[in-house]
C-alpha cells in the first residue's frame, strides 16, 4: 500500500547545495522513517522520527515532522555526488504494522 | 542494525516456472517479516505480511496462490513465484520486525531482481 506522496519526483543540484524533498500522507502514525535507495539496490534507513518529535538530526540531515499537516521534509546539507539517490519516506500507520512508502524522489547531485 | 539477507540476489528464468526467494533474518528473530515489489523507477509497494507460523495477509490485488508465501521459522521466510510471467520480472525486497519487542525499526533485505524470459 502507498500512502504518501513526495515532491519533487526529481531534484538536480550542484555539490555543496542543500537539497530538501517533502512527504506527504494520510492517516494516524506512530512515525516516519526516510530511506536512501541507489539505482538498483537494497534500501538504507536514514533516519527515524516518531510522532511526538518535530525535528531530527543525524550528520548532514534534517527531518521535520508536522503531523497536524500530515507532512514531513527530509533537508540534506552540502550534498555530495555520493548523495545521488532516491530517497523515500515511509509511515508506519497507528492501526498496522506495516510500512507505507511514498513515491520516491530522485536526486541528482552534479559535481 | 541488525542484518537481513536475501537470495538468491537475482535470477533468471523461463517463462512458466517457479521462482523461490529466501529472506533470512541473520541476528535477531523475526516474529513478522514483509515482501514488497518494486518495478522500475517505481517506489516500494507492499505485497503481504508473513507472521511466524500463520498464513500470510496480502494485499489488495496481490494473489496468494501466484504469490505463495511461508515463515516457518522466526529467521527464514520464503517467497515463491509460481508460473511466473514477464510481467512478473520485478525487485522483490523482504523486511522484518520483532513486535515481541515492540520494535520500531524494520530491517530490509537487499532485494532480488527477477527476470522472466
């Protein structure tokens, strides 16, 4: 099932910019996890926020929660080319167990 | 974080025969474990939940008898594509969680690529 939505599809930006994707979703959550994935393979947890928590850091990233907006952004700090992915947010649903991802954005950092 | 692994990483095979894929949960037991699908510059969609020792819950247009699904134990789950088609060839990635611990973090296999010939 697929409960978010994500903007941009797709960002292209210089290495050193900051890059920042936002997600989207629908119902009640526990929390919202973002995951890195490179073409073609498995996923990486960055980062876990938990619905009482508005901010998050870990590193060069930043992730804020609104659950009155049902959104979150996930900000990646002087990016480098080894940032190139696609990133997605995932909620976990306050009635299930499962996973929800969204559709993704893909980003592309130049060097 | 704990390690999930997945094999076979990818496979190829013929049209109308049957494809099994392991996920194994390395470190830790897995009370329940998930198989998603992803299909080309697509995002993850979730294809059942497998619970130690129960038959699997499927999603919605996901069908059980195509998609045939066993957790034996609380370390291994086993994905089987019967009779698969082209429109089958797919990243298929597994995850799991012990919810004896309430745990919130969910562990990703690296995924197999299936291609149907």
């Amino acid at each position: 099932s697929q409960q978010g939505e994500e903007d941009p599809q797709a960002l292209s930006i210089q290495e050193g910019e900051n890059a920042t994707m936002n997600c989207s979703y629908k119902t009640s959550i526990n929390n919202l996890q973002w995951y890195r994935q490179n073409s073609g393979r498995g996923l990486v947890h960055l980062i876990l926020i938990r619905s009482n928590e508005r901010e998050k850091h870990s590193g060069r990233l930043r992730v804020t929660l609104d659950t009155s907006k049902k959104s979150s952004s996930l900000l990646i700090t002087a990016s480098r080319a080894a940032d190139t992915a696609s990133y997605f947010c995932a909620t976990d649903a306050a009635d299930d167990y499962k996973l929800s991802f969204g559709a993704g954005t893909t980003v592309t950092v130049r060097a | 974080g704990a390690v999930v692994s997945q094999h076979p990483s990818w496979v190829i095979c013929k049209s109308g025969t049957s494809v099994k894929i392991e996920c194994r949960s390395l470190d830790f037991q897995a009370t329940t474990m998930f198989w998603y699908r992803q299909f080309p510059k697509q995002s993850l969609m979730l294809m059942a939940t497998s619970n130690e020792g129960s038959k699997a819950t499927y999603e919605q247009g996901v069908e059980k008898d195509k998609f045939l699904i066993n957790h034996a134990s609380l370390t291994l789950s086993t994905l089987t594509v019967t009779s698969a088609h082209p429109e089958d060839s797919s990243f298929y990635i597994c995850s799991a969680r012990d919810l004896r611990q309430q745990a919130v973090e969910q562990f990703f296999g690296p995924g197999t690529r299936l291609t149907v010939l």
